[in-house]
C-alpha cells in the first residue's frame, strides 16, 4: 500500500525544484542540495515524521519566496531612488 502522504512529498519536491531556478548560487547547486536532503531523509516511514519534514519544506519555501521578493525589491529600489550618502 502507498503512503497517503507520498503525493504531498513529490509536490513539495516539485514546487522546491522549481523555486531553485532562481537561486543566487545557481540551479544545480540548489539541485543537488534538494536532493541530498530528501535522500537524507527516504527511508522514513512514520506518519507523523513525515508531516514535520512536510512542514519544514514548506518553511522553506515561504523562506525563498522572501528571499526572492527582497532581491527584487533592492533591484528596483537601485534603478529608481537616488543612492542615500
């Protein structure tokens, strides 16, 4: 029997994988890292286990999503403020 918790681990996988296309230290760095963290991580088979990594990934998310947004913000306060000296 499948783990019902399967398909929200792949999502997690996919929605990570396509955050890292915008990493500041480059996609296959992002990539092999992603990775060995969830190989880290395969064999575990406790429900609720799972669930805190789940949790934990999507921390991460909402951690590069700020990141992103930040770095966007400070590129467009360059091109339009006048530098403060």
């Amino acid at each position: 029997m499948s783990n019902p918790l399967r398909g929200e681990v792949i999502r997690l996988y996919k929605n990570l994988l396509y955050l890292g296309r915008e990493y500041p230290k480059g996609t296959t760095y992002f990539r092999e890292r992603l990775k060995a963290a969830f190989m880290k991580n395969k064999d575990v088979t406790d429900p609720e286990k799972i669930k805190k990594l789940v949790d934990r990934g999507e921390f991460v998310i909402k951690e590069l999503e700020a990141l992103y947004f930040l770095r966007k913000y400070r590129a467009m306060k360059r091109r339009y403020y006048e530098p403060e000296h």
